[in-house]
C-alpha cells in the first residue's frame, strides 16, 4: 500500500514536473511575446509623437495659408474697388468732340485721324481765313485745302 502511494507520488510529482515544464516555457514564449508588443507600442509612440509634432506643423502651415489668403482677398478686393473707380474715372474723361460726323471711326487710324482733323479743322479754322492746314502723324506730312 505504501508503495502504491510512492509510485502515486512520483507519477504527481512527474506530472507536476512536466507541467511546471510546459508553463515555464508559456511563460517565456508570453514573456518574449509581451516584449515584442512592448517594443511595438514603444515604436508607436514614437511615431505618434513625430505625427503630433508633423500635426502641428501643417496646422502652423495652414494658418498662415488661410491668413495670407484673406489678406490676399482683401487686397483683391481693393483693387476690384480701384479697376472700378479708374472705369469710372475713365467714362468721366472721356472726351467729345461736338460738330464732328458720326462715323469718322474705322479700322485705319491714318484715314480716321485725317477725318478727324478735317471735322476739327472745318469747325476750328471757320473764319480766320486760314484754307490750308498741315498735318505730322509720325514722319508723315498730311496738307488739305478746305474750299
């Protein structure tokens, strides 16, 4: 009977001794495995830290971007205000010549501006008794007698 319970013992023991064996290498397998994932977070971390600061970066980036882009609206602004004063201006000035046919325009600046000054002319030169009239357009000479 005696012996019986040592042989029990031993095969427990053994059992236990195997066992203890088998959860001893869990344990390192779970140990190393645990490193593994430390080592992993660890490089995460890293990351995510460099992503934050690249985060910040572009945010600074943006910032100025959206600072310069309503500084730039504001200055288009003024100068959509300017081209529309300078229209204005422009329509202001424009200059009439009264007594001159209509139609005297065209595709030809030379013939227009010998027409032009023809009207001008007839209308200027009425009663001083002046009949002739010379015209320079670049190095040209343009001469008219009016009767």
């Amino acid at each position: 009977m005696l012996q019986s319970i040592y042989n029990s013992i031993k095969e427990l023991q053994t059992e236990t001794r195997i066992e203890n064996h088998c959860a001893r290498v869990a344990t390192k397998r779970l140990q190393g495995t645990v490193r593994k994932v430390a080592k992993s977070c660890t490089e995460i971390e890293t990351k995510l830290c460099s992503m934050d600061e690249m985060i910040v970066a572009v945010q600074v980036d943006v910032d100025a971007l959206r600072e310069q882009c309503v500084m730039q609206d504001g200055q288009l602004t003024d100068i959509m205000w300017k081209l529309e004063d300078y229209e204005n201006q422009q329509r202001r000035n424009n200059l009439r010549f009264l007594g001159i046919d209509e139609g005297l325009e065209g595709s030809d600046i030379r013939a227009y501006m010998i027409k032009l000054l023809r009207g001008l002319s007839r209308n200027w030169l009425t009663g001083t008794g002046k009949t002739r009239f010379s015209v320079f357009i670049g190095f040209r000479q343009f001469d008219w007698n009016f009767w």
